[in-house]
C-alpha cells in the first residue's frame, strides 16, 4: 500500500468521523434537549465554550490579536514544519508542496492562471488558497501535524507570514498580525478563485450544494429499522482481527461482547489468565497521551510501522540493546528504515518517559 493511499484513507476517515459526529449533534438537537441534560453530562460552562470556539471566520472574526515576522516564521518552519513539507515548501513527501505555480499576474488578478494549466506539474496550496483566515485557522489548529496546537498565537502568524513570503505575496520584512490580515487577502493570488456556480465533482454540472433553506418539517424520532441479526454476529470470524491495513475500524465486535479498542484487541493477544481484563500498562497510556498511536498502530501500520513489528524487528537481540537503540530512535525520530515517511524527534516527551515506552515495545506485550 503505497503513503498517499495511506494519507488519502486518513482524510476519509477523518471525514467519516467528523460526519459522524455532526449527526449525532443533529440527532440531540432534535431530541428533547432538556429532558436530556439531567440524565447525560451537564451545560458546557461558558469557559468551556470559549476553550472550543476557535474558529476564525472568512471576515476575520475570531482572529486572536497579535502578530509575527517573517523572519520568525522562517525560524518556527524550520524547526516545527520543514521536516515534513521541505525547506521552501516544497515537498512533495508529506503533503502536495504548498508553495510555487504562482506569479504576480496573479497576485493582480486574483485568480491562478496556472490552474487552466493540464501541465501544471502541481497545485500547490497557495495556488488554491482563497481565503487568509483558512490558512491561518488551519495553522492554528492542526498543524504541526505531530503537535497539533503547540504553537503561540503570535508564532502562527509568523508562520503563516513565512508562507506568504515563499510565494512572495508579502516582502521579506513583513510583519503579519491581525490588523494587516485583511489587507493581505486583497494580494492572495486566487482570492478571486472560488466559485459556486457549478457541480461539486464535475466542474460542467449543475450546482449542487445550493438549495433554498430546507430546515423545516425535519423528523422528530429516529427508529432503527433493521439490526444485524444474532445468527449473522459472527459469520466471518472476528473481524476487528482481519487484514486491517489502516487501523481499528470501529463497529459491532463480532467475536466478544467486549467494545472493540485495540485495548481489547491486545487483551485478545495476549489472554490475562484469571479472565479478567488487564489494566492499561503505562506505556499503553503513554503512547496514548503522546499521540504515537495516531501513527502507530499495535497491530497494523498507519503512518508508521506497528508496534508489533517494531518489536519482532528487535526481539532476536538482547533486550537491553534494543532499549537503548529504541531510546535513541524515539527521542531523535528519522526516516529511511521502514519507507520514506519521517518519524518526527519526540523530544518534548521526558526521558523517563521515552524510556518506559521503549521498554515496552521491547517487551512486546501491547496492554
Ligand atoms: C509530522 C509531519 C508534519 C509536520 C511537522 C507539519 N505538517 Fe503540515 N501537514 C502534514 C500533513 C500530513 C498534512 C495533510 C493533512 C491532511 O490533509 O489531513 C499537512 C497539511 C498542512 C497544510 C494544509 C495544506 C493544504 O493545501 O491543505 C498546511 C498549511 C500545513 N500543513 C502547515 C504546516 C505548518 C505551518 C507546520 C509547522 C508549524 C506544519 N505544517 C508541520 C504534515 C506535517
Ligand atoms: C507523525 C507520525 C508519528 C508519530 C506521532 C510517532 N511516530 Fe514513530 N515512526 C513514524 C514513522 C513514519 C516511522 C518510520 C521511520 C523510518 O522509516 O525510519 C516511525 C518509527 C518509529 C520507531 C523506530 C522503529 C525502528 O525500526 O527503529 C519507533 C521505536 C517509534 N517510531 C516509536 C514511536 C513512539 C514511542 C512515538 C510516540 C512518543 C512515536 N513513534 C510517534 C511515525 C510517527
């Protein structure tokens, strides 16, 4: 399976959940809400909301005040982003490059000519890009992709000042904040790229996301009107344990009455002998809070190779030696051994910590 498929089964998974997700919001808002509110949780307080509500809008409402240079950005790129989308932006590893294909035609006219190109070898992001705010929102809360919202306030917009930079949008000596932002949005080179005007897969069709307001006469209840029947549960084997190229797969457990984490899975690997479930060991919880499983799966590759693999890669030698060659490769990550994916240094994790998770993944049983 090649990296992109890898990166493009990712995002729809992404996708998957966030939709799932957004029904289940609109399933509750339709349900009697505060009949509700006593049985499950309680009122988000105020603080909470603001906590959540960081959105910054396409008139640049939710901007947070403050401001970075470009000769900063160029620091925090290349000590938080160059490794995985290249010096200039232009690697083409990761992610598409997100810079070049942009000229000052286009910053005049606002619309990219190289998109009409069939030869434009790329379309990079600043190609695309319509609006400041969604660069700059994305930025703050995705990126970097291993540390999602590590960065200060001040050091997204030097970032993002960086970017502009690279595809000369804004000079070397700029300094982004948030009163300039609108300003730079009139130089974006496809400001004036964004249409609605026709269908959202084929470019000839016909609109399709422009219907007239429709929220009303909406269903009250939702009924299920079918369920897998008993007799079908387990007709195919367990399935959470079959061929699963890109991670746990969520679902009904076919095998066990038991939720399907890889909590279980693991428990399933490795059966405690009292029958009673084990507790999480604490380089399972590490691994949790340090995101490694987001790239790392115990039994299945996702980013980065599994677990399990990594441990037979090192289960012939002394376990001591493979510690301290895990040590090294988890503080100082790297790329090369298992494809051309970078492991990022997990150097903000602390070297106790680093050594409990290299013990157990030399030890190899994954609870
Ligand atoms: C560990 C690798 C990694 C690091 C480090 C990283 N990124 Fe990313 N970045 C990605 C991946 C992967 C995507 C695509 C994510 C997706 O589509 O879900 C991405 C997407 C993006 C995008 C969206 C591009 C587009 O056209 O949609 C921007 C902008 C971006 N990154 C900026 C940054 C910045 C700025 C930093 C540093 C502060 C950074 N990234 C650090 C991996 C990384
Ligand atoms: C952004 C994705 C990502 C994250 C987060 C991540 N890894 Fe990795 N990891 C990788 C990739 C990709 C590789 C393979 C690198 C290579 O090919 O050399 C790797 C390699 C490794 C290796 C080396 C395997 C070897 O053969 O020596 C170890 C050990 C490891 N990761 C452990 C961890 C731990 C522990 C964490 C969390 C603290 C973590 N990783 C977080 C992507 C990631």
């Amino acid at each position: 399976m090649s990296r992109s498929v890898d990166l493009r089964t990712l995002r729809r998974r992404a996708l998957a959940s966030a939709t799932a997700a957004l029904m289940a919001a609109g399933m509750a808002a339709h349900a009697d809400a505060p009949a509700m509110l006593g049985k499950l949780g309680r009122a988000a307080t105020p603080a909470e909301v603001k906590a959540w509500n960081i959105d910054v809008r396409a008139d640049f409402k939710g901007l947070p005040p403050g401001s970075g240079s470009v000769a900063r950005g160029q620091e925090v790129w290349e000590a938080r982003c160059e490794n995985c989308h290249g010096t200039f932006g232009e690697s083409n590893e990761v992610f598409f490059p997100m810079v070049g294909g942009t000229t000052a035609a286009d910053i005049k006219s606002g619309h990219v000519a190289g998109l009409l190109d069939p030869n434009a070898p790329a379309r990079t992001t600043l190609m695309k890009l319509a609006q400041l705010s969604t660069l700059w929102d994305y930025i703050n809360r995705a990126m970097p992709w291993n540390q999602p919202k590590s960065l200060a306030t001040d050091d997204v917009y030097a970032v993002t000042a960086y970017i502009l930079n690279l595809g000369n949008i804004v000079p070397a000596d700029f300094v982004l904040s948030d009163k300039n932002m609108a300003e730079v949005q009139g130089r974006l080179p496809n400001r004036n790229g964004m249409t609605r005007e026709h269908g959202m897969w084929d470019v000839n069709g016909k609109p399709d996301v422009q219907g007239s307001a429709c929220m009303n006469q909406c269903a009250s209840a939702v009924a299920i009107t079918s369920r897998l029947p008993e007799y079908a549960r387990n007709a195919h084997g367990d399935i959470a344990l079959q061929n699963r190229m890109i991670g746990g797969v969520r679902g009904a457990e076919t095998a066990l009455p038991a939720p399907s984490t890889f909590v279980a899975l693991a428990a399933r690997q490795a059966p405690p002998a009292s029958g009673v479930a084990p507790a999480q060991s604490e380089g399972l919880k590490l691994a949790q809070s340090h995101a490694c499983l987001a790239c790392h799966g115990i039994g299945n590759k996702i980013v980065g190779p599994a677990l399990l693999d990594i441990h037979k890669k090192y289960a012939a030698q002394p376990k001591a030696d493979a510690v301290r060659l895990l040590i090294v490769r988890i503080k100082s990550g790297g790329t090369g051994l298992w494809g051309n994916t970078p492991m990022p240094a997990q150097d903000h994790v602390p070297d106790v910590e680093v050594r409990t998770l290299a013990d157990w993944i030399a030890t190899g049983k994954f609870q």
